[in-house]
C-alpha cells in the first residue's frame, strides 16, 4: 500500500465530497502503482495545511509535516 498526501488543486487534484480522488497527478500516480502491484490511499494533510513548511527548529505543517513524519509515502499537488 502507498499512502499520498495531496488536497484539492485543480485540474491536477481533484476531490469532490462522495467521489474517488481524480485529475492528472492522480491518474498518473494510480497508473504507476498499478505497474508495482500496489493500491494508493489518498488523504489530505492531517493539519489542512496544503503544502506546509519545515521550520528551523525541526516541526512541520502540512504535506511536508506528513512526509517528515512517516505519516505518508509520496506528497504531491503539483
């Protein structure tokens, strides 16, 4: 199983309440996987921080925040 943090931001992401996660990165990303045998689950960043920041000290926020702390394994919107 891959984990991907990613969020709303189209037309490369898109995520409509009720239906599958879609657009261009995420085709690519399923199509990738599909090659590897793998299956994607596809979250937001746990805070709501889109893409995030690392700051000095070592904390994160966001998609880098889920990256650096093993909470995902791939991050992307474009």
């Amino acid at each position: 199983m891959l984990r991907a943090t990613t969020f709303h931001y189209p037309p490369f992401v898109f995520r409509n309440p009720g239906a599958p996660w879609s657009g261009v990165e995420v085709n690519i990303l399923d199509i990738i996987a599909q090659s590897l045998g793998l299956t994607v689950t596809y979250e937001p960043p746990k805070d709501g921080k889109l893409w995030g920041f690392v700051f000095p000290n070592g904390s994160a926020v966001g998609l880098k925040a889920d990256l650096l702390f093993g909470r995902s394994d791939i991050g992307f919107a474009s």
